[in-house]
C-alpha cells in the first residue's frame, strides 16, 4: 500500500499518506531556533568575511553580479558543509533525520548539504526534479530536506511544489533559460500551470521526493530568504545510472570544481566520496563503490 515511504515509529499514518499522494511533506517547527541561529552566524562568517575551507563552496547569484554587491548580498549558496561542526548539528539533527528514517529505512548516508540564501533581487530557481542531478540510485531511496531560517512567502521566493508530480518520471531538463546560474538545470515546456506555494516559518521542514517538480520564485523584498537543506540517501543505493547523457556535463563542472580544492580526487564519483557522510546505519553498498576508488 505504500510505495514512497517506509515503516517507521516518527510518522503518523496521514503524514505518511501525504508525502505518498503529493511527493513531499511539511513538518512546522521540527527544527529548534537556536541551532538555526548558529548555522547563521556560520553562514555569515563564511561569507561575509571571506573565510574559507578546503571543503566549503561558496556560490554567487549571478544576476547581481554586475551590482557590486558583496558578503551575504552576493552570495546565493554554500555548499559541501558535511565537515563543519556548526552546520552537522542541522544534517545529523534527530528529529529530522527520524523522519528521513520513516521516508528511506535506517541506514542513511548524507550526500549533499547546503545553505540557499535568496538576497533581495536574487532570480527565480527554476522548477526541476533533484533526481536529474543524482548519478545513483534508486530514486524512493533518496529524499531532500529543506528547513526554512526565515519567514518564507511568494514575496520572497518560498519554495512551489507540484503535488503528486513524483508520480512522473524523469523530465527533460535544459541548462539556462531562465536563469542565469551556474549549474541550474530546468524542466521546459511544464504542462502543469498551478503550483502550490510551500509558506514557511522558521524551523519549519519539508521533506522532498527527488521527482516532485519544484522551484522558488524571485526574492522581491529587500530582506534575506535563507534556508538551510540536505539530501540524504539509502546506503545500499549505487551507482547505477551515473553514466546518463546529461551527467557527462555535469561530471566534467563538478570534477573540474573540486579538483581545484582537492588535488587529490581521481575522478567524478570521487566527488560524491568527499561530500557524503554516513549518519545512520550500516555501511552498504554506496559506501562499499566509493572505497573502491
Ligand atoms: O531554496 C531554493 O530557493 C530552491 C532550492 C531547491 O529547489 C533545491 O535545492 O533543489
């Protein structure tokens, strides 16, 4: 009777049903204020100050590029903070990671995690399904969270979904249309016209099925939309799709970004070794392929 989640004590029968119908879920105030405080103290030290780590991506929104603008205005996402011991406590956080137990099972890994700032006057990120960015598999074994750190509104460019989208397969997804940031792949000509709109406080989480159809608007306001967020997936999940059409594109800018920081790595897949982080669980069959490296 379910197919997208997964027995567990940390989910009630309906919370369990919704993400099952409509491909992502909403817990209200999983996550407690002051650990987000200090993720954003972090995340202002980090960019702001122009401190950086081995491990630690900093990633600027393009279309304000031209507007001289600096630190926390610039700046629209850090990335790969598995290894910071302020932004660990959100991904390794219980009760979230309850939940992402009830959604994939007890063994889970890590594999990305990130701050998504939204500046005054950042662009849209255009609706896509994460899957398209995951070389591994398979797809209900992997699942995103995304807490909001500030009040999120149409205003400011909350997160849309399109419920029950996760149904779908895997769309075609193009490369900068409709916006100018590196590394943004989007879904075109979408049928769907009327998203639901995810109006979020702080603390509040939604967990998100890698095929559900997403994206956020532009931030309109003259204040911040920060977010803090990680993916999370199954050890047995593998490698098994790595070498799709589009992931030679996206293997050769990942490689290429992180071969700067890390002379070290030999290949792609070794991108994933370095940013992943096992949380639950017994080491399987993800760890296993990564160590063979
Ligand atoms: O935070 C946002 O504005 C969008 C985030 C998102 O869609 C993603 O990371 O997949």
């Amino acid at each position: 009777m379910f197919q997208y989640t997964n027995n567990g004590k940390f989910l009630t029968t309906e919370q369990r049903q919704f993400y099952e119908d409509n491909g992502y879920l909403i817990i209200p105030k999983l996550v407690d204020s002051d650990l987000l405080d200090n993720c954003r103290s972090r995340f202002l030290e980090v960019c702001n100050s122009g401190l950086s780590t081995v491990d630690i991506m900093v990633m600027k929104e393009q279309s304000l590029k031209h507007k001289n603008l600096k630190g926390e205005y610039l700046v629209n996402k850090i990335q790969n903070l598995l290894n910071d011991k302020v932004f660990f406590t959100y991904t390794c956080y219980n009760p979230l990671v309850d939940v992402v137990e009830s959604i994939i099972g007890s063994n889970i890994t890590c594999c990305i995690s990130m701050v998504i700032n939204k500046p005054p006057g950042a662009e849209q990120h255009s609706m896509h399904q994460d899957y398209y960015y995951f070389p591994f598999g398979p797809v209900n074994s992997i699942v995103g969270v995304w807490t909001a750190m500030d009040v999120c509104n149409v205003e400011n460019g909350c997160l849309y979904v399109f419920p029950g989208s996760h149904k779908n397969n895997l769309l075609p997804h193009e490369n900068g249309k409709n916006t100018t940031n590196v590394g943004y792949y989007e879904i075109v000509n979408y049928n769907e016209v009327h998203p639901h709109h995810l109006l979020m406080e702080p603390g509040d989480t939604v967990f998100l099925h890698p095929l559900v159809v997403h994206g956020s608007g532009p931030n309109l306001t003259t204040n911040f939309r920060k977010a803090i967020s990680s993916f999370y997936l199954e050890n047995n999940c593998d490698f098994i799709d790595y070498k799709r059409k589009h992931q030679e594109e996206m293997e050769k800018v990942m490689f290429e970004a992180y071969k700067t920081k890390h002379s070290q790595l030999k290949n792609y897949l070794d991108a994933w070794r370095i940013r992943s982080k096992l949380i639950r669980g017994f080491p399987g069959a993800y760890q296993r392929y990564l160590s063979q490296l």
